[in-house]
C-alpha cells in the first residue's frame, strides 16, 4: 500500500474513532500507539499461524522487544514490535486456516508501514525426496482448496457451470475421484458419483488495480530478490533431532518449486501423492497462500518458510509423525528465519 494511501486510510480510521470508539473503529488509545510505530519508519512483518510456531522466535536472543511500546492489541491480534536480527519488525499470530492468515495479513499491511512479509511455519511434506525436519521454501504458492464440484456425467470436455462467464476455469486442472476408488473385489476402478473437482483461481483485487475489477492468481510467486537471497542460507545448520529420536539424515534447507494451502489438514497418502505429481507441490499447509495472494493485492514484497513435521498421510499407518516432530521442524523454520532476516539490509 502506498504511503500516501496509508496515510489516508489512518486518518479515515482516526476520524472514525472520535465519532464512536464502541463500534468496530479504531479507538483513539490505539490509533495513537500505530502512528508512534509507524513514525519509527519500515518494518519487516512476521506472520505465523501459532503460538508454538511463535514461541521459538520470541524466546530467541535475536528478538528484542521495543522497550516502550512493545506490543498493540487491535481485534483479536498482538502485534508485537521489536526488532529480529537489528531488523526492525511487527510480529503477528494468525490462528489456524486461510481466513485466520488472511486477515491478519491485511490488518498488519493496513495500519502498519510494512516493507516486506515473511510468513513461516510448519508444513505436511508431500515431496518424497524431502524428510521429516527439513526446510522448504518454494517459488510458488497456491490456495488449493478453490474448486468446482463437477456434476456426475459431465466429463473433462463438458463446460462447467459459469465457466462461459469467466468464473471458473478448466486450465488449472481436476481430480478425478473415479481414479481412487478400488473395488476391493477385484481391484480395478469403477465410477464414483463424487465425479470430479477443478482447482480455481482465487479473484484478487490489486490497490492499483481498478476497484472492484476483479483479477485471477494461482501460482502466486515470492518475491525474486527474497528468494535469491534465501538461497544463500543452503548450508545452515538444522536440528535432527527430538530428544533422544533422531532423523536418518541432519535435515536441510530446500528451496523447492511449489507449496500449495487450504482448508484441509492433509494426512492421506493418495492426496499426497497426487498433489506431488500433478502440481510439483512439496509442503502443504493451511495459511500460506492467504499471506501470499495479500500481500500480492498490497503489492508488497513476500516470501513463506516451511518446516516439515509430518508426511502428510504417506507415513506409518500408526499416527501421523507431526505428533513427534511439530517442535523440530518450528525451530528449524525459525533458525532459517533468522537466517534469512540477518542477511537483508537494515
């Protein structure tokens, strides 16, 4: 968002605040504290989902809480002001799934002078040449969970519905569920009245677009720089292991093709697998892609950090591994964070 736009956003907010401060605005106590952030210049947004994702980075030496404003509450969200690395920035927690992170991303770019976002996390890992513990960051994200449900007896050459108005689409591709479903009899596929579902793009309205006219994205792609400068961290040390369990190998960081978000806690081999091979997608997770199509529509720099706790289904048959390794690879996204944020310019 502009600086001149913020600008006029803050003092719409403020001059709601002194006609009622009961509700829904911005109260005149907290307006104060956002514009005593923001004259401190630029920050470096931090956005991750929860509280034992966020815990490692605010117990790290390399955070340093601003002494006389250290915090703002404003609906529902602390946004935490300090510094990571000398780096100025405002921390948010966003809560679980994609309208938590899509909120809080527009709120943190919206009252606060924010310069790049680095969102991260812990991830499901659907790439078979990637372990337990390692680090992802990919090129490209996508919201996987917009779709259109197609009809039992339409096929990949029917329309679907709307799609002659632009609403839907067949580029992006389907699932068939036909080619999941096993007659255990004699195991050969038989047709399913689930059908088919196709991937769509979400609609996104840029701040220097014109209003209300929509534009679509699915593969959201990181900021370039952010990434080029990510791939200097390929040799940084990564913890392998939980107590006295230990991974086969010391994890690494990876910077991979593509992550994909939704809705949907994935813990199903087949979803796994077909993710893997149709899309290229290697972590999977819940809020990634909010934080990536915002900041898309502010127009502001962007790039997502993924720890890998679990196999996303395509483990043991047992327990999902996540219940072990949650902690391992939260640490290991923070200590690439950190890594990340000492290398950029102050």
């Amino acid at each position: 968002m502009g600086c001149r736009m913020k600008l006029v956003f803050l003092g719409f907010l403020f001059l709601l605040s002194i006609c009622n401060t009961t509700d829904g605005a911005v109260s005149i106590s907290i307006m104060k504290k956002i514009r005593e952030v923001n004259k401190k210049g630029h920050y470096l947004g931090i956005v991750v989902p929860n509280s034992y994702e966020m815990s490692p980075l605010l117990q790290s030496s390399s955070f340093v809480a601003d002494e006389k404003l250290p915090y703002v509450d404003f609906s529902g969200r602390r946004f935490r002001i300090g510094t990571v690395e000398s780096k100025k920035v405002i921390i948010v927690m966003t809560g679980l799934s994609m309208l938590n992170a899509g909120i809080a991303t527009e709120l943190l770019l919206s009252l606060f002078r924010v310069k790049g976002v680095i969102h991260y996390g812990i991830a499901g890992n659907a790439n078979p040449e990637l372990q337990i513990g390692d680090v992802t960051i990919p090129r490209y994200w996508a919201h996987s969970g917009l779709w259109n449900w197609q009809r039992y007896g339409d096929g990949v050459n029917d329309d679907l519905s709307l799609e002659s108005n632009g609403d839907f689409t067949r580029k992006i591709g389907y699932l068939n569920f036909s080619d999941y479903t096993i007659d255990q009899a004699n195991k050969t596929s038989s047709a399913n009245s689930l059908n088919s579902v196709w991937y769509q793009p979400e609609e996104i309205f840029p701040v220097n677009g014109t209003p209300e006219a929509r534009q679509h994205a699915f593969w959201v792609p990181v900021n370039s720089h952010y990434y080029a400068v990510a791939k200097k961290l390929k040799n940084i040390k990564l913890e392998g292991c939980v107590n006295s369990t230990c991974l086969p190998r010391t994890p690494e960081l990876f910077m991979v093709d593509k992550g994909c978000s939704a809705n949907v806690f994935v813990d199903n081999a087949a979803y796994r697998l077909f993710m893997n091979t149709k899309f290229n997608v290697s972590p999977i997770d819940m809020e990634s892609a909010a934080v990536a199509l915002v900041s898309l529509q502010e127009g502001i720099p962007f790039i997502a950090v993924r720890g890998l706790s679990d196999l996303a289904g395509g483990g043991s048959s047992v327990s999902n591994e996540a219940d072990t390794f949650s902690s391992l690879a939260a640490q290991n996204s923070v200590a690439v964070l950190l890594g990340f944020i000492a290398l950029l310019p102050s």
